[in-house]
C-alpha cells in the first residue's frame, strides 16, 4: 500500500491540469454540438435537436482528445520506467518488478481515471443546467441523469482502454513514441463505431467498455509477469 501512496503522490500533480482539460473539452464539445443542432433549420428533426445525441458526440470527441493525451502522461509516468536504459532502474528497488509494474499501473489509472470523472461530471452538470435556463435541445436535461452517469463510465473505460493498450504496445516495442503512434491508430478506428453505440446502444455499449477494461486487466498481468521475466540490459 505503501508503493502505491507513493506513485499516487507522485502522479496527482497531473489530476488538476487532466480535470480541467478534461472539463473544458466535454463542455466546448457539448455547445459545439447543441449550437450546430440548433442552428440546423433544414431538417427539425435533426439528431443534433436532442439531448442524447449530443451528449454522446461529446463524450466521444473528448474521449479521442483524452485518449492520446493520456498516452503522452503515461509515456511519462508509466513506460517512460520501461524503455531503454531506464528499466535497468527497475532491478534495483526493494519490490519485484511485476508489482512495481502493477502499482504504477494502478496509481497512474486511478489518476486518470478521478481527473475523469470530475471532469466529465462538472461538465455535463454545467451543461444540463444552462440547457434548462436557455434551451439548446429540445429534451429536458434533467431527464437525462442516467445518460450522463453511462457516458461518463463509457468515456473513462475507452480511454483507459486506449491509454492501456497503447502503453503495453509501447512497452513491448521499447518506445514511448510508438505507444503515441497507437493510441492515434485505436482512436480512428473506435471513434465511429463507439459515437453510434453511445448514441443509439447505450447498455451495449457499457457492457462493451467494461468488457474491454476487463480485457486491458488480463493483458496488464501477462505484461507483468513478462516484464518481471526479463532480464536486465
């Protein structure tokens, strides 16, 4: 417990600035798209004119921004340790290299994953809010409380799932850059499929995130039990 304190410590530096970018990009997603909706007079019943559409485009967009932002911070905090010269580091500590691994894993994705959550859920209060004192969709926002506690678990699964998977490939391929490299790639390929089922599937889509977090988790302690295999450089 200890270990983990101290990588949480370490890495909390990151949750203010992740929060309000976090935050900042839900509520500039969901006016984007409430405004377009709005303004959108060809059609009156444009996709854009309701409150679930929006909310979801919105939490994809942000989750493609965060995504490959959460990348970067975990190239810094995470496979920064084991690439190179640096996890040569690693042999030296009073702590197996396997449980290091996880400690930093689960230090760094509870980081993350708080910086989320308030974020996302600051955010789309906000919005809720303004949109019943001047309306941009046509639902009533406060119906909607359940759509935005479901998006908001969807968006903090994806992008886990993405920063991940991404930091394992960076890993195993001994380059932070090319873990970048991956999370652009996972984005453009789930970014569609994941706005449509967040739009219209919203339990599927749930089950899909927590499936694929589960995923992450197994993947996560076969690379610690790899990495704790190695042998030093």
């Amino acid at each position: 417990m200890e270990y983990f304190d101290f990588e949480f410590s370490h890495m909390k530096k990151m949750l203010l600035p992740l929060g309000l970018t976090t935050g900042g990009l839900q509520l500039l997603f969901l006016y984007f798209f409430a405004i377009v909706g709005r303004f959108d007079t060809e059609d009156g019943s444009s996709m854009l004119t309701h409150y679930n559409a929006v909310l979801a485009l919105a939490t994809i967009g942000t989750m493609c921004v965060l995504a490959i932002y959460g990348t970067v911070l975990a190239g810094r905090y995470l496979v920064h340790d084991y690439v190179g010269m640096n996890k040569s580091k690693t042999y030296l500590l009073p702590i197996s290299r396997k449980a290091l691994f996880y400690t930093k894993t689960k230090a760094f994705t509870a980081s993350l994953s708080l910086a989320m959550a308030v974020g996302l859920l600051v955010s789309n209060l906000t919005f809720m809010t303004t949109d019943v004192i001047v309306p941009l969709t046509k639902d009533q926002s406060f119906t909607h409380i359940l759509n935005i506690i479901v998006s908001t678990i969807v968006c903090i699964c994806l992008t886990l799932t993405v920063v991940l998977f991404s930091s394992f490939i960076g890993i195993k391929l001994d380059s932070a850059v090319k873990g970048i490299t991956a999370s652009i790639i996972f984005v453009v390929f789930l970014s569609n499929l994941a706005a449509i089922a967040l739009m219209s599937y919203e339990l599927v889509s749930l089950l899909i995130a927590v499936a694929l977090i589960v995923i992450a988790t197994m993947v996560c302690i076969s690379m610690g039990n790899e990495i704790d295999k190695s042998e030093a450089l």
